[in-house]
C-alpha cells in the first residue's frame, strides 16, 4: 500500500514545460489522501510549512508555492539520479547533477546538488542538498557539496541563466567518453537520431588535467565560455555535459546522446566506410526535430515508473 501511495506521489508532482511555461500534471484520482504525504515531505524541508491547497494548481501563498515547487524538483532530481544510476551512467560517487530550484524558505534559488559521499543509487529527494549561489554553503538539508561541482556547475548555471537553462548534468558515461577520448571526437552525423545534436554541440580540447582547488572557478568560467549556448559540451578526455530547461530535458539530451554515441563507436569497430548523411538530409532532419520535444518528460515519467518498479522510493 506504502509503495502505490508512493507512485500516486510522484505522479502528482510530475511536471512539464513548454515555451518556458510550467503545466502542473496531475494524474491520480486520490488526492486528498495524496495531500498528507505532499505535506510530509514539505515539513522535512522546513519547519514553517503551511497548509498546501487540496488542488497543486490553486497554491494559496507564496511561501507555500516556494516549498512546493522546491520539492517538484527534489523529486525530480532525485529521480534522475537514480535512473542514470540505472543506464550505468554513474561512475562512484563522482560526477553531478545540479538543478537550480526556487529556496523552500525564501524566494532566493538554491542549487539543488546531491551530498558528496552519496551513491547515486541511494539519492532521495529529502537527501539533495540546497546550496547558496553565491557563498557555497548548504542552506537546505545536511552535507556539503564537491568544490568542484560548485565552482563548474555554478559558472554554468549563471552563464545559462538567461535562457530558461536550469538543469546541468555531468557524466562520464561509457559511449560519449569514449567518442571524447578520440583525437577526432566529432559526432558524426551516421543516423537520424545523431541530426538531433546538429549545431548543438560545443567541443572543449582543451582538457588539462583534473583542477585544483584554486583552480576550479577559473576552469569552470572557460568550460561556461566553450559551452555558449549548446545543449552538449563534449570535453575531451574526460566526459560530456548537458544542459536542459528542465531535469526531463537535460536527461532526453544526455541519453540520446550516449545512444547516438553508441552507434557510432560501434559503426566504426567493424572497420567498414562509414555512411555520413548528406548534408541537405542533416538540415533537414536537424529542424524536424524539435517537434518531438514534447516526448522528453514522457519518457522522464515512464523511466521514474521503471525505477519504481525496481522499489526506488526517490521521492522520499
């Protein structure tokens, strides 16, 4: 019973966007009872929760539309992590998922990031840490963040701040850090799927070795600057990059990237010509896509009811 409680939860706090407008989706025939697990998860994030409106989409004041947006997307967030984890795109307890989010006690944005030391596996919404834009400190939840996610992702989300860009994600997953380790690591458009990332991504070669920490806001001011306005950033030797309006958004960029990816390293392993779209059909393909972007928080939803099945409890 716990567990369908569970997924009604998440259902109601699944959420889309278009045009950078926010649609609030709920699915679930049970909200009242649905209500009294929202508000638990709230209380965790502050002390001074308020009553939330039985119906999401009539929030009755600003703190409590604050709270209950903070925790849309810790919920998600947290999901991410833990289907990345899924995919096998996780690598220790490294890299970062960061997701700026309004405070749950102010009107200020925090950074949503998990707590250094955590599995990715294990990530729950309650565990996210909410840190300071500008000093670093963990304002929201216990732990601390990696310097270095906070100096890197930081110079992102600033530099992206102004168009509607919220969610970064970083990874070294298998097929895209393969194709990154190559002295020609260009995305060769083979497939229909590689016209998606037509123009829409940034290459950095100038990896040179792993920062210190004096080094880290410097390194992430250059890697923002490379980055421009792309939705990948290949760095090379090390891993890629991307960047969405939302966590369903960056997350449908990074795994058909890793797809496309894919295809390609395994083209070239039979050692036979290649076959390269022409350029007409590259640009063709390339403008169609963005049609279909309503499919990212699709899948998103039905990748959370995969890991639900598998007993995940990430909105907790």
């Amino acid at each position: 019973m716990a567990s369908k409680s569970l997924t009604r939860l998440w259902r109601c706090l699944a959420t889309y966007r278009t045009n950078n407008t926010r649609h609030v989706r709920v699915v679930c025939p049970g909200m009242l009872q649905t209500q009294a697990l929202i508000q638990q998860q709230v209380a965790r994030l502050s002390t001074n929760t308020k009553q939330l409106s039985a119906d999401t989409r009539e929030v009755k004041n600003e703190s409590s539309n604050h709270k209950f947006d903070n925790l849309q997307c810790r919920v998600d967030l947290a999901a991410a992590y833990q289907i990345l984890e899924h995919l096998g795109f996780e690598e220790g307890i490294d890299n970062h998922l960061t997701l700026r989010a309004p405070s749950s006690n102010s009107g200020n944005d925090v950074m949503l990031v998990i707590p250094y030391g955590l599995h990715w596996s294990q990530v729950t919404a309650s565990q996210l840490i909410g840190v300071d834009f500008e000093s670093g400190e963990t304002i929201e939840g216990k732990g601390t963040v990696d310097p270095t996610a906070f100096c890197i992702h930081r110079a992102i989300h600033r530099a992206r701040s102004g168009d509607g860009a919220k969610c970064v994600m970083h990874t070294h997953q298998p097929y895209a850090t393969a194709l990154a380790c190559l002295k020609d690591s260009r995305l060769l458009m083979l497939h229909q799927n590689s016209a998606r990332f037509h123009g829409r991504i940034a290459y950095d070669q100038d990896f040179d070795g792993i920062p210190d920490m004096d080094e880290n806001v410097a390194e992430g001011d250059r890697m923002a600057r490379v980055f421009r306005d792309n939705e990948i950033l290949l760095h090379g030797n090390h891993g890629v990059t991307a960047i969405g309006p939302t966590v369903a958004y960056a997350f449908n960029a990074l795994y058909f990237l890793e797809r496309v990816c894919q295809l390609q390293v395994l083209a070239m392993s039979t050692g036979r010509e290649l076959s390269e779209l022409p350029e007409d059909q590259v640009e063709k393909t390339a403008k169609t896509w963005p049609k279909y972007d309503y499919i990212a928080p699709l899948f998103f939803n039905s990748m959370k009811d995969v890991i639900i099945a598998k007993g995940s409890r990430f909105m907790t």
